[in-house]
C-alpha cells in the first residue's frame, strides 16, 4: 500500500507545508487572528498536505488505525494517527469536521484584493477514504442512515489499480466510478476575531464543495485581512453535484496551488459586487449561490451570473437572463453544509462577443 506519508514523496511545488498536527486548524477556519503557518510572495507556488476527517472523528472511535483495519485496511498516514491521538481540543458540539492547513500569509495582499488559486496538481495520499451518512443528516433526514440506534454509517471506499473508485455493495459486489479529485474548502479569512465554524461556506470562501474546482481551476477570493490568509482542506477523491449523503469520497490529497494576489480594478470591481466566490476552467466561468434556502441561493447564483456577464462582457440583464436560461447550467453544489450551494456553469465559448 502507498502512502504519501509527510515530508516524504514528490513535492511539485516551490514551496512545502506540511499538515503538522500542532498547527492544523481542527473544526474551525482560520480568522483574523490567526497566525500565519507560512508566507509567501504572490504568485508563489505551494505544495500542501491534507488530512481528511473520515476516520478520526469521536464518532468513528477516534483511532483510524483500528477504523480503517475494520475494513481490512492496514497503514495510515503518520499526521493523520498523530492528530487523532493528539490533546488536541476538538468538540463537536461547537466545531465543524474539518482539518483545515495554513493559514498561508500571502505578502502584500490588502483589503478589497482578490486572491486567485490555481489548482496545478492534487496527488492521492492514501488509496482508500469513506463516504458518511450520519446524525439525520444529507439530503433525506428521518429516512437515512438507516437501522436502529444512532451510529454513524460511514462506508470506506478505496481505489482500484484502473484509478477509479470502488465502493463494496456487501455481497461480493462492487460498484466502480471515476476519480475526481479537488478541496473542497479553499478560503481567505474574514474579517473577525470571532470562530469561523468550518461547515457552512460563505463570502470568504471555505466549504463550498464545488466539485469542479479540481487541476486547471481557478478560484477567485476576496481578501478581507492583510495577508489574506488563505486556507485549504476538506480533500475529495471525488464528488457528485449535491454530495447527498452527508459526505462524498472523502480522501487525504497533497495539492499543489499558485496563490496570486490581483488588485486590477475592473476584477476588484467584480468580486465587490458579487456575493461569493467565482472560478475558471479552460472552458468555463463559474458562480455560486450560497444560502440556507436552496431556492434562494439558486436566486443568488443566477444573480451573480447576471453581474459576471454585465462586469466582464457588458450584455444586459434582459439578453444575459435569456442567455442564461438557454445556455447555462445551474447545478446543486451541496445540500449537507447548512448553507446550500448552486453553482452556474457559463461556457466561455459561447461568449466570444
């Protein structure tokens, strides 16, 4: 079994942070009082480890060496067994999942700047992970997960030697799909000295679950505190549109990130008026909507869409919503994070005006 175990393995990256146990940010996101585990000039290339929360939990009995050997899989990441053995202070009650790496201190970044992170490489730590139903929650509370008494079902998943994932049915079957891996948290810190609890996304980023924002993304932050800070983890193998479950593939990666500080007008003007984060592809420009009303967060998005095709390509609101509704795809990017997520997906081809 191969394991990118820290400080060990490829580093793609100019520069390397690790996911050290003793600095990790554990159900909290960093905030503006957060100290800096690395800084950086802009456009700096970074290579970061990170750990994902399957398998550590209370819940799942704290020890993912005895979690994982249930399933008959034996080896585990070195930052991984040390943070869940760790006195690290973790509570449910009041913190989110998450393991989250950084922050990163990115030099010269001011207030009303837009941080952008390319996505230039993810690298598989481990060739297995889980996928999570627990506590009523996912897309069907009351009905799932089913059986009687309170456990967690958390179903471990692994990689086949084709790279595709493969989750046991339970008699001998096994259903087979494609990898695609990504972070599902990448963020810049607001501006609070207040906990930022690591589920629900927001304006500054965090836990969007975009599944979309895998190698060859941008994503596009606003920065909010000197520095920016920016912060990645969450770490999928793969995901559908919705993460249904609670959880989807969920599975440690090292990424490798180009972190760009822009204070070009016409794009801080952009990302002022609009009211999440937005990202590239070689083929699309995307928005999200995020509320905790699913239909009005998909009014949120088809907002934003408006604004990004006014802002980047002057077409107005009436022809843009035309456009949009003949065109575009407007997707649910979760339903699991008590801020729900629609992403729209524009087509840059169709916008060689």
């Amino acid at each position: 079994m191969t394991l990118l175990q820290p400080h060990r393995g490829p580093v793609d990256g100019d520069h390397y942070l690790p996911a050290d146990p003793a600095a990790v940010h554990w159900g909290l996101l960093p905030n503006a009082l957060s100290k800096p585990a690395l800084s950086l000039p802009s456009g700096a290339i970074v290579s970061l480890d990170t750990i994902s929360h399957e398998g550590i939990l209370a819940d799942q009995g704290g020890d993912p060496a005895a979690f994982f050997a249930a399933a008959g899989i034996h080896g585990i990441l070195h930052d991984t067994a040390e943070l869940a053995a760790s006195t690290r202070l973790h509570d449910p009650a009041a913190h989110g999942p998450h393991v989250v790496t950084g922050p990163v201190h990115i030099q010269g970044a001011e207030p009303g700047d837009v941080l952008e992170v390319e996505v230039l490489g993810l690298r598989r730590r481990a060739p297995y992970g889980v996928i999570s139903n627990r506590h009523g929650k996912g897309a069907l509370p009351g009905e799932y997960p089913q059986g009687p008494g309170p456990d967690p079902v958390s179903l471990v998943a692994t990689v086949d030697d084709e790279g595709r994932g493969r989750l046991p049915v339970g008699d001998g079957r096994d259903i087979r799909f494609p990898l695609r891996p990504f972070l599902g948290i990448m963020g810049t810190s607001p501006a609070t000295e207040a906990p930022v609890h690591s589920v629900p996304p927001g304006p500054h980023g965090g836990n969007l679950d975009v599944r979309h924002l895998g190698v060859g993304a941008r994503l596009f932050l606003p920065v909010a505190v000197e520095g920016a800070l920016f912060y990645a983890g969450d770490p999928h193998f793969s995901q559908g549109d919705g993460e249904v479950a609670l959880t989807a593939f969920e599975a440690p990666l090292r990424a490798t990130l180009r972190l760009t500080v822009h204070r070009d007008p016409a794009l801080r003007r952009l990302a002022s008026r609009l009211r999440a984060p937005f990202a590239e592809t070689d083929t699309e420009h995307i928005v999200m909507g995020l509320d905790t009303d699913l239909d009005e967060a998909m009014r949120h998005a088809v907002r934003d869409a408006l604004t990004l095709l006014d802002e980047r390509f002057s077409v107005p609101g009436p022809v843009a919503l035309a456009y949009l509704s003949a065109a575009a795809d407007f997707q649910v990017s979760q339903v699991v994070d008590i801020v729900k997520g629609v992403h729209c997906r524009i087509s840059k081809a169709d916008l060689t005006l």
